[in-house]
C-alpha cells in the first residue's frame, strides 16, 4: 500500500491503517519523523480496540513522545493492551506497579502481569518474574521458580538472565552449586558485554579458587568491565598492575585505575590513590593530594584511611597540624577496630593532645588494642598498670602486657620487663 493509500484508508476509519501511518511517523518511514503525528494515528487506531496501537500510544504516554508525559494515561492504554494478550504491555504493566510508577505499589499486581508475559514467552518478564521470587516481592520467597524463570530468559540469550542465573549455581540458590554452570553463564553474560559478570568472571579467573588460576585471563575480564565504567573491575584492574599480576607491573596504569574507580567513590580505591601519591608510585609524591584521597576515604568508612588521614593532622603532612582533628579521625577509626588507631586514641588521651587527658579513656583504648595483639598497645597498657595511670597499680598486670609485647621484639617492653625483675620482687608463679 502506497503512502497516499495509507492515509485514505487511515482517513477513512481503517484501524490497521491508523495504526501503520502511526508507524511511518514514528519511524520516519516513507515520511518526516513527526512523534505528535505519529501519537495522533495511534490514538484513533488505539481507540478501536487495536492491540499494537494501544501499546504504542501507552509508550508515547510513557515516554512523553509526541505528547505530553502522562503516566496515567500510559497505564490506561497498556492495560487496554495487556487485557488484549500483548506480552509487551503485560511487561510494562508489570513494571509500573513494580515500581509504583503512575499507580500506587503492588508487588502482587506486578507478578500477576510479569507471569501473563512470561508465559508467553517474554524474556524481560521471565527475568523480572525470577527476580520477585528470588527476593519473594508480590509471592513467596522461591529460589527454585527464580531459577526456572532465569533459565527461560537466559536461554533465549538474555544477558541479565544469564547473569542472574550464574549467581544461583555460584551461590547455591535454588540450584544444586555448581561452579562449573556459574562459570558457564557468567561467560555467556559477559561475553553479551554485562560489566558484573565480566567481573565475576574476572575474580573466578583471579582467584582460582573453583578453576585453575590464570592472572592473565583475569586481567583480560577486569578491563572489559573497567572499560565500561564498572568501578570494582577498576579497582581491581589497578591491583593488578600495582602488583605485577597478569600484566607487568606498572604503577602509572594502577593509579589511572585507581583514579577510575575513586572518581566513582570507592573507598578502597580511594585510599590506595592516596597511598600512591603519599608515596610517590606512578605519580609524583604529593602529600597534599594523599591529603584529599584519604580524606575522601575516610568519609566513605575506611578505616585505614582514617587512620592514616589522623596521622597527616598528626603531623603535618600536606595539612596544617590539627590534634583536634587527629584525634576525631583517631576515634573513628579505632571505633572500627582498627588497633594502630587505638593505640594512637590511647597515647592522645594520655598525652592531652587534641583531647582532655584522661587516663582511664587511654587504658580502656590501649586494652582494646593490646587484646588484638598490637605490641605497642601492650608495652603502653603495662605502663599503665606499672604506674597505676587510669587503673589500679597491679605489677602482675604490667609485667603480663611487657611480656606480650617483649616476644613480639618490642625493644622498649623489654627494657621495661627487665626493669621489673630487677627492681621488683616477683613470685615464682605469676
């Protein structure tokens, strides 16, 4: 049928007319792409009950094509569509209650429609069915129907499916593990371009852990994902060529990775950068740029970086001296566990420096420490008990902690231990 044809038929009342001169402007096809043009066909052929129609006037709603964004109306005409058996629709509409997009959340009305799409064969829908059972939105919690629905969608080569899926036999869910299938479906996902399965697969290859280890195969997957902005691919991508592996070594590319993954905020990458330029490898050493990176790590949760941003207030490195400010970043720290901040919160609280002396804060910072095994933290807290700073003198105690930090080769604990047999009387049995 001719374009002139097309519109007469249209002009005439042909729903199936409307309906492809509706396409032709969509498309610009056979005419000047005209979304408004193409909304109004749709609209009249729509009208009349046909199904496609109703679909793509829904997505014009949707999208604001041709006409102004009405999720409401979108919903109206995808259920007219859906109602008439389009997968299409049904999809979509599952997707708006889902989301709660132009309608108010329902996780049972978005199953009921992903399934009516799933049955006929959707593979966006089969994935999305799979995802509510897996994480039991709108149903029962059911790996074993999350796996059925992934594999539909998975193997009709839909790539998050496929992805989905070689989670399930990585981690067992619904599914019998089986490294040998994850790795199976992680390849064909990455191989379709998904990010996380190449990192996926880039770790598998890393580790060696469930196959035979192979750096280079490792590196190759890390920089397909790193390549498309996958930030942990980054980070490990930078690894690699900070230690050698897969690749030679190169600190200038480990700090390009490292800077990747950073900008996107990752606290890992984040404070290796600022190890990098505290230091000076693959960059010139720049304390005030460490400065900036362990601070941007340190406000992510790093607890390293913390530590190490305390020690630049500490001590001036690319920032002015601030004990107020090492001590915070000293107590954040060491309230993650970290034991070099604990021993550093402890000498603070000794000292009275950024904070106000308290001695029984400092024991209570070195004990925490001290029971990790840090030998400075030993050596301090049996100071504390040799003196009676913050706790109740005890030479037992002391001469315990001096010994726990002298086997380490703490030379000062050592000292101190000597000094207690020789100026103190000490039983046989301690």
């Amino acid at each position: 049928m001719t374009l002139k044809e097309l519109e007469k038929a249209a002009e005439q009342g042909d729903a199936k007319a409307q309906y492809e001169l509706g396409r032709c402007y969509d498309a610009g096809d056979k005419v000047p792409k005209d979304n408004a043009i193409a909304a109004k066909w749709y609209a009249k052929a729509a009208e009349q009950g046909h199904t496609d129609a109703q679909f793509n006037l829904g997505c014009c709603y949707d999208y604001g094509e041709g006409v102004e964004q009405d999720y409401t109306k979108a919903m109206k005409w995808y259920t007219k569509a859906a109602e008439n058996g389009d997968a299409y629709a049904q999809y979509n509409l599952g997707n708006f209650y889902y989301n709660g997009k132009g309608v108010t959340q329902n996780y049972t009305e978005a199953v009921k429609w992903y399934t009516k799409a799933a049955e006929s064969g959707a593979a966006k829908a089969q994935n999305d069915l799979g995802i509510c059972y897996k994480e039991g939105r709108g149903v029962i919690q059911n790996y074993t129907e999350a796996v059925k629905w992934y594999t539909k969608a998975a193997e009709q080569g839909y790539t998050i499916a496929q992805f989905n899926l070689g989670c399930c036999y990585n981690c067992g869910e619904g599914v019998e593990q089986d490294y040998t299938k994850a790795m199976k479906w992680y390849t064909k996902a990455a191989e379709n371009g998904d990010d996380s399965a190449q990192y996926n697969l880039g770790n598998f290859y890393y580790t060696g852990e469930h196959i035979q280890q192979n750096y280079t195969e490792a590196v190759k997957w890390y920089t397909k994902a790193a390549e498309n902005g996958f930030y942990l691919s980054q980070f490990r991508l930078g690894m690699c060529y900070y230690n050698g592996e897969g690749v030679e070594q190169d600190y200038t590319k480990a700090v390009e990775w490292f800077t990747e993954a950073a900008k996107q905020g990752y606290a890992e990458a984040q404070f290796n950068l600022a190890l990098c330029y505290s230091v000076g490898w693959g960059v010139k050493k720049d304390d005030t740029l460490a400065v900036k990176w362990y601070t941007k790590a340190a406000e992510n949760g790093n607890a390293t970086a913390q530590y190490n941003l305390a020690v630049c207030y500490d001590n001036g490195f690319g920032v002015s001296k601030d004990y107020a400010m090492a001590a915070q970043w000293y107590k954040k720290s060491a309230e993650q566990g970290y034991a070099k901040a604990q021993v550093n919160l402890g000498n603070c609280y000794c000292d009275g420096e950024g904070v106000e002396q308290n001695y029984t804060e400092a024991v209570k910072w070195y004990t925490k420490a001290a029971e990790q095994g840090n030998a400075d933290a030993q050596n301090n807290l049996g100071h504390c008990y040799h003196n009676g700073y913050g706790i109740e003198q005890n030479f037992i105690e002391a001469i315990k902690w001096f010994t726990k930090a002298a086997e380490q080769g703490h030379t000062k604990a050592q000292q101190n231990l000597d000094t207690c047999y020789v100026y103190i009387h000490i039983p046989d049995e301690i």
